[in-house]
C-alpha cells in the first residue's frame, strides 16, 4: 500500500464533518492564489446586486420561475 492509499483510508475513517472540511481544503489548494483584485470586484458586484433586490429595482425569481426561463 503506498502512502496515498493509506491517507485516504485514514482519511475515510474521519467522521463526515471533518471529511468535508479535508474535501474542501484540497479543492481549494488547487485554485491557486486569490487575485485581490477579483474579490474586491465581486464583493462590489455583490453589494450592487443586493441593493438592487432590496430597493425593487430587480426582482428575483423562484427556482421553478428559473427553471421555466432556461429550460423553456
């Protein structure tokens, strides 16, 4: 057995919560490094958006509303 198989069956004996927490931090050391400059963009993007939806400007849509908008 080499080393990974043993990790991951070591890694399978965690409980479900620190799994997903392994999961995640995994996934995200293969994103590479943040560009500041893109969250700094999307946290506007999203203030933007929020205050759209909060002021009636845009109004949302249900999950079945989007549904019927993509799949016809």
């Amino acid at each position: 057995m080499n080393n990974s198989d043993e990790l991951l069956r070591r890694a399978m004996e965690l409980p479900p919560e620190a799994r997903a927490a392994l999961a995640e931090s995994l996934l995200e050391s293969l994103e590479g490094p943040t560009d500041p400059d893109a969250e700094t963009a999307w946290a506007i993007e999203i203030k933007r958006r929020l205050s759209e939806l909060e002021n009636g400007t845009v109004r949302g849509l249900s999950f079945a509303e989007a549904q019927r908008k993509i799949f016809g």
